[in-house]
C-alpha cells in the first residue's frame, strides 16, 4: 500500500489505540478480556515515564493498525531489547504491506537504539501472522514456555 506514514502515537490518540485494542482482542477470540480503557490509555501516554510506546500505521489521516511496545532487558547481552506487545491491522488492511511497514519502523528503532533483538509473541493458531513473521526472517522461541500471573494469583502471591 503505498502513501503508509507511521508516526509515534500521542495523548490524542487513545480512543484510536483502544479501538485497536479492542478489536485485536476480538480477532483473538478475546472480547471480554480488555479491562483498558482510552482513559487509562490517556493518562499513562501523558505521564513523565510512559510504561509503553505506540506508533499508528495511517494513510491520508486514516490509521490503518498499530504497533505497542517497550523495552526490555537481555541479560546475557547485556543490552536492552524491543518488546512488541500488539501489532495489529484490521483485515481490510491487510496484505497491503501495513504490518511489514509498521515491523520495518520497529526494526529501524531498535537499530537505532542498539537493543540486542526484538521479540514478540504470537498464538499457536495464527497461522497467516506465524507465515508473515517466518518470511521476515523471525524464528519461534522453541523450547521456552511463557508464563503469566495474573488476577487472583498474582495478588496471592504479591501477598505473601
């Protein structure tokens, strides 16, 4: 698709980071699970030390998708890293070259910012995203289980 800008999103871009939010969570069969809100969005976007940083895909003022992320640490590197929390373009969007544009302006950042590697996750079944991300060179992380505590778990054990 050609005429695709990306620019680093502001405070005025919450509502249209959480229509993305909300509609990847409903591409990955999660509705229910957003507990965000552009609000939240907002505040954490306008804060000293926001905990992510978001860039928007868009053509002639229209976004097209997303890209959230922030920064990690690589131990062994001892550099810090990209994390890619979502990367999402709408199926109207796709196969257009939104989500390679928005991967390219990540890679450029890291690069530019000296991180070791750039990492992402992406679900067992998402098929077309696994094909997409083989073709760009990206490998799965086999042998390694991600694990997540959350809600009443992660409560329960902060507390002990």
């Amino acid at each position: 698709m050609s005429g695709v800008e990306i620019r680093a999103a502001s405070v005025d871009d919450a509502e249209v980071i959480f229509g993305f939010i909300r509609e990847l969570a409903e591409y990955e069969r999660e509705p229910d699970a957003v507990k965000t809100s552009p609000a939240v969005l907002r505040q954490q976007l306008a804060s000293g030390s926001p905990p992510f940083e978001c860039v928007i895909a868009e053509s002639n003022v229209e976004p097209l998708g997303f890209a959230l992320f922030f920064h990690n640490y690589s131990t062994w590197r001892g550099r810090p890293g990209l994390y890619l929390e979502d990367l999402f373009v709408p199926e109207r969007f796709r196969r257009r070259g939104v989500g390679l544009a928005l991967l390219k302006h990540l890679a450029r950042l890291a690069v530019a910012r000296d991180c070791a590697r750039m990492e992402w996750s992406v679900l067992n079944w998402n098929e077309p995203a696994i094909r997409f991300y083989r073709s760009l060179g990206a490998s799965p992380m086999d042998g390694w289980t991600t694990f997540r505590l959350t809600d009443d778990a992660l409560l329960k054990l902060g507390a002990a």
